[in-house]
C-alpha cells in the first residue's frame, strides 16, 4: 500500500510574471498484492480527486487514471 500527495502553490507562466497559474494538490494511491511464487498484481490510482490543473498556460494534464498491472518474474 502506498500513496503520494503533490502540493504546488500558484506559479507565472511567462517572464513579466503577469499570466498566473493556480495552485493545486493532487493524491496518488497505490496497492499490490502477491499472488503467487513469480506473480504480482498492482493497482494504481493517480489524481483520485480529478483535479482540474494547468502546469503551463492552455496545457491541461491528465484527470483521474487507473492503471492495474500484472507482473510476472520467474525465480531464479
């Protein structure tokens, strides 16, 4: 189990510091189980909350996504 909060407070996004960004937060949640010998399954969560944020001026990052990944590595 895991999670990760990001915290940026409001920046500028040109030199003059006239065109300001707001802040934001964002939660990432992430879980993983054994499944057996050489088997893992993980799901992760990123931007839980769906947060709306721009990191540069009209470019608009992802909302929420899910990603759910099975691992295998065989033992040696």
């Amino acid at each position: 189990l895991g999670g990760t909060f990001f915290a940026a407070s409001r920046s500028y996004d040109d030199p003059a510091n006239t065109r300001e960004l707001s802040g934001y937060g964002l939660l990432d949640l992430r879980a993983g189980i054994v499944l057996g010998k050489d088997w893992r399954l993980q799901a992760e969560v990123n931007n839980v909350f769906d947060k709306d944020y721009e990191t540069s001026s009209f470019f608009n990052q992802p909302g929420r996504t899910f990603f759910v990944t099975l691992h295998y590595a065989p033992a040696p």
